[in-house]
C-alpha cells in the first residue's frame, strides 16, 4: 500500500530537519525554514510530462509570491521518477523549462532523490548520501536568496568538502539512525 501524502510529506519534512539542517548540509536551510518560508508542495503526477507540469506551476506560484512570505519550494514526486537516470533527464527538462520561462537569473533548480549519485562516486559511497532524500524532489530557490547567503557565508566553496567529511564520519549506520528513508 503506498503511503499517504501526509506520510510522504512528513517524511520530507523529517529529511530536512533531521539530515539537511540537523548535519548542517546546507547551513542556509535553517533560517527559511524557521521563518516558515518552505514550502512542502506534492505532485501526485505519475508521469514525467505531469511532473513537469507540476513544477510549472510551482514555479509560476513561488516567482508570484512575496519572498518574505515563500522563500523556496520543494516538490516531492512520490508516485514516479524512481529511476534516478530518468530523474536526472527530468531535471533537465526542469531547468530549460525555467530558461523558457524566462526565470533563469530568478530561479535555480536543485534535486534530491533516494539513489541519488556522483557521477565519480560509488552506488554506495555514503557521500552521495548529501543528495538523497526520501521521494524524489525537485527544489525552486531564488537567486537573490542564494546570493544573499553566499555573501553572508565566509567560504562556501567549504560547504561541499565539508559535507563529505560529516557523511564519511556518520557511515552508513548513522545516516540509517537518522531515519531519513522513504515511508514504507
């Protein structure tokens, strides 16, 4: 039995707080989310062309909005996408259909996905665990929101590097404790 959008939505919710801002991942994520400026959107889609609907109408809603008010959106894609190959051509499609939009300098396209990985990296190398969340997801940040951050940020070059020596000291075993993993 698939699980409920509730169920979905909290498990994203539980990967945000408990992995993405409880290993300091992303050292932005906190503050929007405290402001309550995220919001959880889900695509009940079960194909990539709805998906993309989805994300259209996503993106037209976030760009509408006061940034004060909605800061960033993630798109939770629990029904299709499993494939991570098919996910990354998706993600694709996703960034020219910003470009189309005209929001190329406004809105950047992240991804997130339960077997997300490196090209250089192992299937199991616990560093593609950075990435992985449990659904597929689809993120729509502003710009202005990233530019304000890495400004505020004394390295974020460091970011990266210093996500890798986090995952390689938490293992495998601590990230399963995280219980970060899709609702089953």
């Amino acid at each position: 039995m698939a699980p409920s959008n509730e169920a979905v939505l909290a498990a994203t919710r539980a990967w945000l707080e408990r992995a993405v801002i409880g290993l300091n991942l992303c050292p932005f994520a906190k503050a929007v989310h405290a402001r309550g400026q995220v919001r959880f959107a889900l695509s009940i889609a079960d194909s990539p062309a709805q998906v993309l609907d989805d994300l259209a109408d996503e993106l037209a809603a976030l760009v509408a909005c006061d940034p004060q008010e909605r800061d960033t959106t993630l798109l939770v894609v629990p029904h299709c996408l499993e494939d991570f190959l098919d996910f990354n051509d998706l993600v694709r499609r996703g960034e020219r259909l910003i470009r189309k939009q005209g929001c190329e300098s406004v809105i950047q396209l992240a991804s997130f996905h339960p077997r997300y990985r490196f090209a250089d990296a192992a299937e199991d190398d616990v560093t593609n665990f950075s990435n992985r969340s449990p659904y597929p997801t689809l993120h729509l940040l502003r710009e202005a929101s990233i530019d304000k951050a890495v400004r505020a940020f004394p390295d974020p070059e460091a970011i990266y590097g210093a996500n890798l020596d986090t995952l390689k000291k938490l293992g495998a075993a601590g990230w399963d404790a995280l219980d970060v993993g899709p609702v089953r």
